[in-house]
C-alpha cells in the first residue's frame, strides 16, 4: 500500500528570511556563462504571500477536467509506484524537470508540420479553386480547366505527403510506446522543497550518467534572472533563469514554464519562491491539489480557512474558465497597478 504520510522538513528547508543571509564567496562565472545563463534582468527576491500564479503554466497547466480523470484511474495514487524515480515531478516534495529526447522532438515536429500541412493545402485547394471558378466564370479570357488540373498535380503530391508525415507519425507512437513519454532518461534538474536543495544534474541524456549529481546547492543562493527573445512578429517573450550566486550552476526554468510573457515570468517567480518557502502553503493550483494533504504547512494552512479538499477537482468547466479570466485581471492589478 502507497505510503501517504506527509513529508518531513529538513533543518535546511527554506524560508524567505534566507535571501538575507551574507553570501561570502567570489563570483566566478567566465564571460560566455554571463552571456548566456546569467543575462537579462536580475529579479530580486521577495515573500510573496499572495497566490497569484501564472495561467498558462500554473492555473491551466491541469484542468479540473483533467484531474477527475486522473483520479479515475484503477491504480490512481499521489504516490505512484517508483514516483522518486520520475525524471519529471511536480508535487510536494520537488519540482524536477527533464527534457524530450532529440529523436522523440524530431517526430514531434514532423507529425505537427504533416497534420498543418495537410489541412492547410485541403484548404488553398478548396478556396483556390472556387475563386479561379467564379474569377473565370466573370472574365472569359481565363482558363479555370488550365489551374483546375494543375492544381491537381500539386495537391495530389503534397496532400499524401502531409498525410503521411501526419499519419507516420502517429503510427510511431502506437507502436513504440517509449515515444508516448519521449523524456530522457534522467532529470536535468531539480527544486527540492523539503530540503531547500537545488539540484542540477550532469548529463540525462545518457544512460550512463543519468541522475549524476554535478551540482547540490541552496536554493537561496540562486538570482532569478528575466531574460528577453523577440518573436518572428517582433514581440517581445520571456522565460527565467536561476543562476547561483558563485559556481557555473543554472536551471533554465523555461522548460517548465515556458516562453511567455513578462507578466506571466514574474507570476512564475513568486509562484517558484512561494513553492520553495516552506512557511507557506503550496501553491494554490490544480496541479498540487492531490498534494495537499501531504504537505505539513498546506495541511495547517487549510485546516485554518476550512479550504474544501475538493475545490478544483470539483469545479466545473465554467466556472473554471471564469477564474482564468479573473486571475488574468487580477495579476495586471498587481504587477502593472
């Protein structure tokens, strides 16, 4: 039977009080690590003690809809069988954190490029032809046969080559399951809230060096930097950095958070330091819901405002949509005032 006992802080679990301490050694970060981990903006630390979170990868990162489903499955547990050894977690104890595989990102590609391409040319196909028609139809000089059959030719290469790009890539994924996952073997980092350690791994790429351990550092010797790439349109998107103090440690955050924008970053931060601060409660999102009770200081948090246990799994599909559009407001209040 799964162990659901909660967790147990560590003398070294972390509080907000933390960033004040002194830090005593050099930086000793090279230039080309400046340039790229450590660049953009610096975001000071903070307690922020109200859960307003990010919406695309914190409210919206599992619906409710999605969690009752989760729930509803025969071998459901918080605790799964072997869960320490996921290389991606997101629940009481740690956020960890692991890429795709670059043969798993390359099918990704193909099948979404086929499925677009597909429905893309269906639709050039249909609406070209039938403007050529009434076009030719209203001025006799144009030949509507001429592009009806050249149309043909292309689109009778193109569309099965979408198709099967589409189609091949599916048929990858049903028969080789590993591509239903398609991480790495191991975890490129991890955010520990029971112990206040930040772990980047060496290499989880390799099988061989999977779960390495290059660096085990507190997490309030970390900065969090904002850093900025435009869009093809010229927008301006964000993601976060956390960078240690001293050594040559980072954890690129983007992988779970995303490229978004800066609103949403900083939301992310706060929700980061809010996780890690023991303090406080988790974070108030579906996602850790079913984690709760796991939690010591959740457990007192919610004991205290009589929080139902059920609040999002049982929250319907309206309701929820409006509390997206009320937290959008609500962290343009509190950011931007």
């Amino acid at each position: 039977m799964t162990d659901l006992t909660p967790i147990i802080y560590t003398d070294t679990a972390h509080t907000c009080e933390k960033f004040l301490w002194p830090r005593s050694e050099p930086c000793h970060h090279g230039k080309r690590f400046r340039l790229s981990a450590a660049s953009g903006q610096r975001l000071a630390p903070r307690k922020p003690t109200i859960s307003i979170p990010p919406v695309a990868k914190g409210l919206e990162l599992i619906t409710p809809a999605q969690l009752r489903n989760i729930e509803s499955q025969p071998d459901f547990s918080p605790r799964p069988k072997g869960y320490k050894q996921y290389p991606i977690r997101m629940d009481e104890e740690c956020l960890r954190y692991s890429s795709q595989t670059k043969l798993d990102f390359i099918v990704g590609v193909v099948r979404g490029l086929g499925m677009v391409g597909f429905f893309l040319f269906l639709f050039v196909a249909i609406v070209g032809n039938i403007l050529v028609f009434f076009v030719s139809y209203a001025e006799q000089g144009r030949d509507f046969k001429e592009f009806f059959f050249m149309s043909i030719k292309i689109f009778s290469i193109a569309l099965p080559v979408c198709l099967l790009m589409w189609g091949g890539g599916n048929l990858i994924y049903r028969i080789f399951l590993n591509f239903s996952t398609g991480y790495q073997p191991g975890p490129m980092w991890e955010l520990n809230r029971r112990t206040d350690m930040v772990i980047v791994f060496a290499n989880s790429a390799k099988k061989s060096t999977a779960w390495k351990v290059a660096y085990e550092l507190p997490f309030y010797e970390f900065d969090c930097y904002i850093q900025s790439s435009p869009m093809s349109q010229g927008i301006a998107q964000y993601n976060l950095s956390l960078v240690h103090y001293s050594d040559e440690a980072h954890v690129a955050l983007v992988g779970m958070f995303g490229v978004t924008s800066r609103l949403d970053q900083l939301a992310a931060w706060d929700m980061v330091q809010r996780y890690m601060d023991t303090s406080q409660p988790l974070p108030d999102i579906p996602v850790f819901e079913m984690y709760r009770s796991l939690d010591p200081t959740t457990i007192q948090a919610d004991k205290e405002i009589d929080r139902p246990p059920r609040y999002w799994r049982d929250m319907d599909d309206e309701t929820f949509n409006h509390k997206i559009v009320e937290l959008q407001d609500r962290l343009s209040e509190f950011y931007y005032g």
